[in-house]
C-alpha cells in the first residue's frame, strides 16, 4: 500500500513515527526483550541468540494455536516499547505504523486514523516485486486482513499512495487538518 512510504514523508514532515514492525525486529534480534520468554515457550525458535520468524512461521504451521501464544509473548513486549516510544517523543503529532491495527482493536487507541490505500491491482505488484513473498503468501496475508474498503471507510483520513508528489500533499493536508483540530479542541 505504501505504508512505510508514507511514514517516512511524515517524518520528513516532523511527526514522531512509531514503526511496530521496526519494534519487532528489536525485540526478537540478540538481546531483545522477547528472545526469553520465546525461548522458553519455542525454544527451537531461537537461532544465534535471536528469535527465527522462519522458526515461528513452522510452529504455527505445525500448530496453529501457537500464534495465540507468540502474540501473548509480543503483544505486551509492544505495548511497553510503545510506552517508551510515548516517553521520548517530543513532536505534537504522533503516528503510529501499525499493521492490523483495525484488526487488533487498535483504532480504539487512536485520537485518528490515516489509512494508506492503493488499488488492489497496484498492491499485488508492488508486493510481489519486491521479491520477499510469493502469490500464495501474498493471499494468505490479505485473507488475514480486514478488506481495504472497510479500513477506509472506517478510517478518519485516507491517503492513496498512487504517486510520491500525491501521498506528499496528503501527509501535509493531514498534518495541517490535525493541527487545525488541535487548535480548535
């Protein structure tokens, strides 16, 4: 969709960005907080001192209940780097890149929502392109997903990611929309 695009141009734009995929990899790289606890639950989940997404992937292949668990490990390992992220942050707007925020419930904790949309054709390319997943991990991870129609319809602002001048001139309107808000509150 263009989701980390479009954080990098709110940064750009002075936001304070919270990337929880980012906050992933520092939690189960060496020395992160979820190695432990993920070990002592999936300890052929640990590889060199570091937590194996392949590994985590095979669990939950071999046991579906198994994502219930890593997500009772993670969930409130995020929410305490989340914290911190609060803690530190000193811009007076904060975004937040969370995947599966409206599945998860997420939206509930935010003063606004921003949905980054593309049409799906242009999605399936650019995902695809780069190489990282197949088709069949691609339809896995959309049937997973809340349809992009209703993220939007849900969502306070909408920015279509078609081209970077594009999705630069809605992260600004929404910036200064935000702001506006702010002043009349």
């Amino acid at each position: 969709m263009g989701k980390s695009t479009t954080a990098r141009i709110f940064a750009g734009e002075g936001c304070d960005v919270y990337d929880a995929d980012a906050a992933v990899h520092r939690l189960y790289s060496s020395g992160g907080r979820a190695v432990e606890p993920m070990g002592a639950v999936f300890p052929d989940a640990i590889v060199d001192g570091a937590v194996s997404r392949e590994k985590l992937k095979e669990a939950i292949a071999a046991d579906p209940a198994a994502l219930k668990r890593i997500e009772a490990i993670v969930h409130p390992l995020l929410g305490a780097d989340r914290a911190d992220f609060l803690a530190r942050a000193t811009s007076d707007i904060l975004v937040f890149d969370i995947p599966l925020l409206f599945e998860t419930g997420g939206d509930a904790r935010m003063d606004a929502v921003a949905c980054v949309t593309i049409p799906p054709d242009t999605q399936r390319q650019r995902v695809l392109e780069r190489g990282t997943m197949t088709e069949a991990q691609f339809e896995t991870i959309l049937a997973k997903q809340m349809p992009n129609a209703e993220k939007v319809a849900r969502s306070d602002f909408v920015i279509v990611t078609d081209t970077l001048d594009h999705a630069r001139a809605q992260v600004r309107d929404v910036i200064a929309e935000i702001r506006k808000r702010m002043q009349d509150a």
